[in-house]
C-alpha cells in the first residue's frame, strides 16, 4: 500500500482521500457539505452531510458492511479502475480508498446517521474493533442523515503525525471550485483557525476572485462540452496586468503540464486567429499573437479522461495524445462563437495582446 511517504506527503494523502470521496459523493448529489477538523490530540475528523459511499455498498442498517468496506474484505484489487475515476484515488474505486485511512490509522470510528439514529463501528491497526452498534444522537456524531469518520494517524508509521491546515485548506478551494455549490469547511483547534470554501458559479466565481486584482478586460467566460470520451470545462478571463494565471485539473489531480494545455493553446490561437482574419486584422497579428496568447489570460482548465497516461513516475504531465486535438476542437468551436458574441470585449483582448507584443521590444 503506496502513499507515497512516511513524512508529511503520506500523511495528508488520509484526509485528501477522504475529501475526494466526500466530493465525489456530493457530486453524485448525496450532500452538499464537506468538513474536516484537525484536533489538538493529532487525530482528524470528517464530516458530510449526507452517505458518503452509494446505499449498494453500506445499507440503511448497516450490519457487516461497513468491515467489509474498510478493510478491503471483499475486494478484487485486480479489477480495472473505472473510466475517468478522479486521479487521487489509489485503488479500484473511490470508496475502497476508505481502507487505506483505515490501515495506516491506530484508530479509526465510523459513525453514519440515518432515520434519527446512529450507527457506529470502530476499528483499531486496521481490524474491526467489536460490532457495529447503535448510539444515542450526541452533538460529536454525524449531521442527520450523514457521515462521519474520525481517525488517528498512526505514530508508528508516520514521522510526524500532525497534519498542516495550509495544504488541506488549498485543496478544498480547489475542490469547492470544481463542485458549485458544495461547501468545504475546515477547522484547525491548535491555530484557532476556521475556513470556508463555497462557489455558487464554480469555475467561473473562482477565475473572478483570481483575476480581481489583475484588471479585468471582460467579466469570466466559462464553457463545458464532450469530445468523445474527453469532457472539458473552461473559464477564462483576459485581464490587463501582465503575467498569466493558468491552472488546470486532470481527473481532478492538478496538472501542471501535458497534452491537454497543448490542446487548450491551439483552441486559443484558432480562434483568434479566426477572429482576426474575419475584422480584417491579419496584418497586425498573424506573426506573433502565439507568443503573447496567455499575457494576462486567468484561465481554468478541467479535463476528465477515460484513461490518464501520465509521463514520469509523478502525476504532473498528460500524456493522452487525443485529448489535445479533443481540446483543441472544443475551446476554439466555442471561443469563436463567443468571439462573435461580444465583439467589443474582443477588439479589447486583440488591442491588449497586440499591446503587450509591442511592449516587449
């Protein structure tokens, strides 16, 4: 069982794996709060207003299922992972890494709400701890109808066994940017701090607090379309200060290069150059727009792939040949119609790109 480390890598890998699932499962509509709480004792508890896991795999009641969930009792580790499962998850399924929390965990408790009652299972290294049983509603259990976990790293692996707020708090801004309307909360009791993430709008509220102090030209453009099996989402807003602010996910897991950024550009000069063509703006243009495309550009590219092919042994770069060209179609198709849409916003970005080639000498 891969983590990646015994230092502070492996050790957020337990809570990123639980707020994955926890936004895998609102976005399946199960709920629409995800909170995490680092406690003065080391130990971290998760919570979400909903089942975290389908009613196929833990019940109403939920009897042995839960043991089984946790502890990979009836899983085949052989099986393929399913089509486009967010690249974070290390084994078959989303809720299978359930159990890699539990294995490196000296303690780990399951509480689930249901119909004005709740359920509990413990678990010690690992191993069940007595059977499941039910307990009075308490104000430290899960919100009605809802999930929570609470669990221990533990101090025999992990070097140091105390989780930071500022990487957590990183990814559940991401995460809140990648589900609209999903709140992601987390509280810190050694620094006394609480935060938190929601976006009614998603990408596009994200690109709007991202490009706020870098001039605006136009209010956030987003889009989202399929190219067979590749599915895009996109929000992006040029903005008149200099430097770009790209960010893009593939299958969720931040990339930070690959094809699918090939793809993105390519999108992005066709349809200017489109553009430019059809004004009658060719001649100041055509000869280095591709070196100033991104100046001042916000943009937020997520990409969801059947199967990533990844170059290196680190997740950073995309390797899927077909998803640049299935970017490439999509972003320029749309851009272009856009383009048409708001030809004053338009002539501004053709104006500010042309500027800042002029600029650099």
């Amino acid at each position: 069982m891969y983590v990646g480390d015994t230092g502070g890598y492996g050790l957020h890998r337990l809570p990123l794996l639980l707020l994955q699932a926890g936004a895998l499962a609102a976005s399946e509509g199960r709920g629409d709060e995800v909170s995490l709480h680092l406690e003065a004792d080391g130990s971290c508890s998760f919570s979400f207003n909903g089942p975290l896991w389908p009613s196929r795999l833990v019940p109403e009641s939920p009897g042995d299922s839960l043991a089984s969930l946790f502890t990979l009792a009836d899983v085949d580790l052989r099986a393929p992972r399913p089509d486009g499962a967010p690249e974070t998850f290390l084994l078959v399924s989303p809720y299978e890494d359930l159990a890699i929390v539990n294995a490196l965990a000296s303690e780990l408790e399951v509480s689930l709400g249901s119909g004005g009652r709740t359920w509990r299972r413990a678990f010690r290294r690992g191993e069940p701890a007595g059977p499941v049983h039910e307990v009075p509603v308490t104000e430290g259990g899960p919100p009605s109808g809802g999930t929570r976990i609470h669990f221990v790293p533990d101090p025999s692996l992990f070097e140091r066994p105390r989780l930071s707020v500022l990487g957590l708090s990183w990814r559940m801004e991401e995460l809140a940017a990648l589900h609209e309307r999903v709140s992601f909360r987390l509280r810190d009791d050694v620094r006394q701090l609480e935060t938190h993430h929601r976006f009614e709008r998603g990408l596009v509220d994200y690109t709007a607090r991202l490009s706020a102090p870098a001039l605006p030209l136009h209010a956030p453009w987003s889009f989202e379309g399929c190219h067979g099996s590749t599915r895009v989402r996109l929000s992006l807003q040029w903005c008149g200060t200099p430097g770009s602010r790209a960010v893009s996910w593939v299958n969720q897991l931040r990339a930070s290069g690959g094809t699918h950024l090939k793809g993105l550009v390519e999108g992005l000069h066709g349809a200017l150059h489109h553009y430019a063509e059809t004004v009658g703006r060719m001649p100041e243009i055509s000869a280095y727009i591709p070196s100033v495309l991104m100046e001042g550009l916000t943009v937020l590219l997520d990409v969801t792939v059947a199967r990533p092919v990844w170059l290196g042994p680190v997740k950073g770069e995309l390797a899927n040949e077909e998803c640049a060209f299935a970017v490439a179609s999509l972003v320029e198709t749309w851009l272009g119609k856009r383009f048409e849409e708001e030809p004053v916003a338009t002539e501004r970005i053709l104006d500010h790109l042309i500027a800042r080639y002029v600029a650099r000498g």
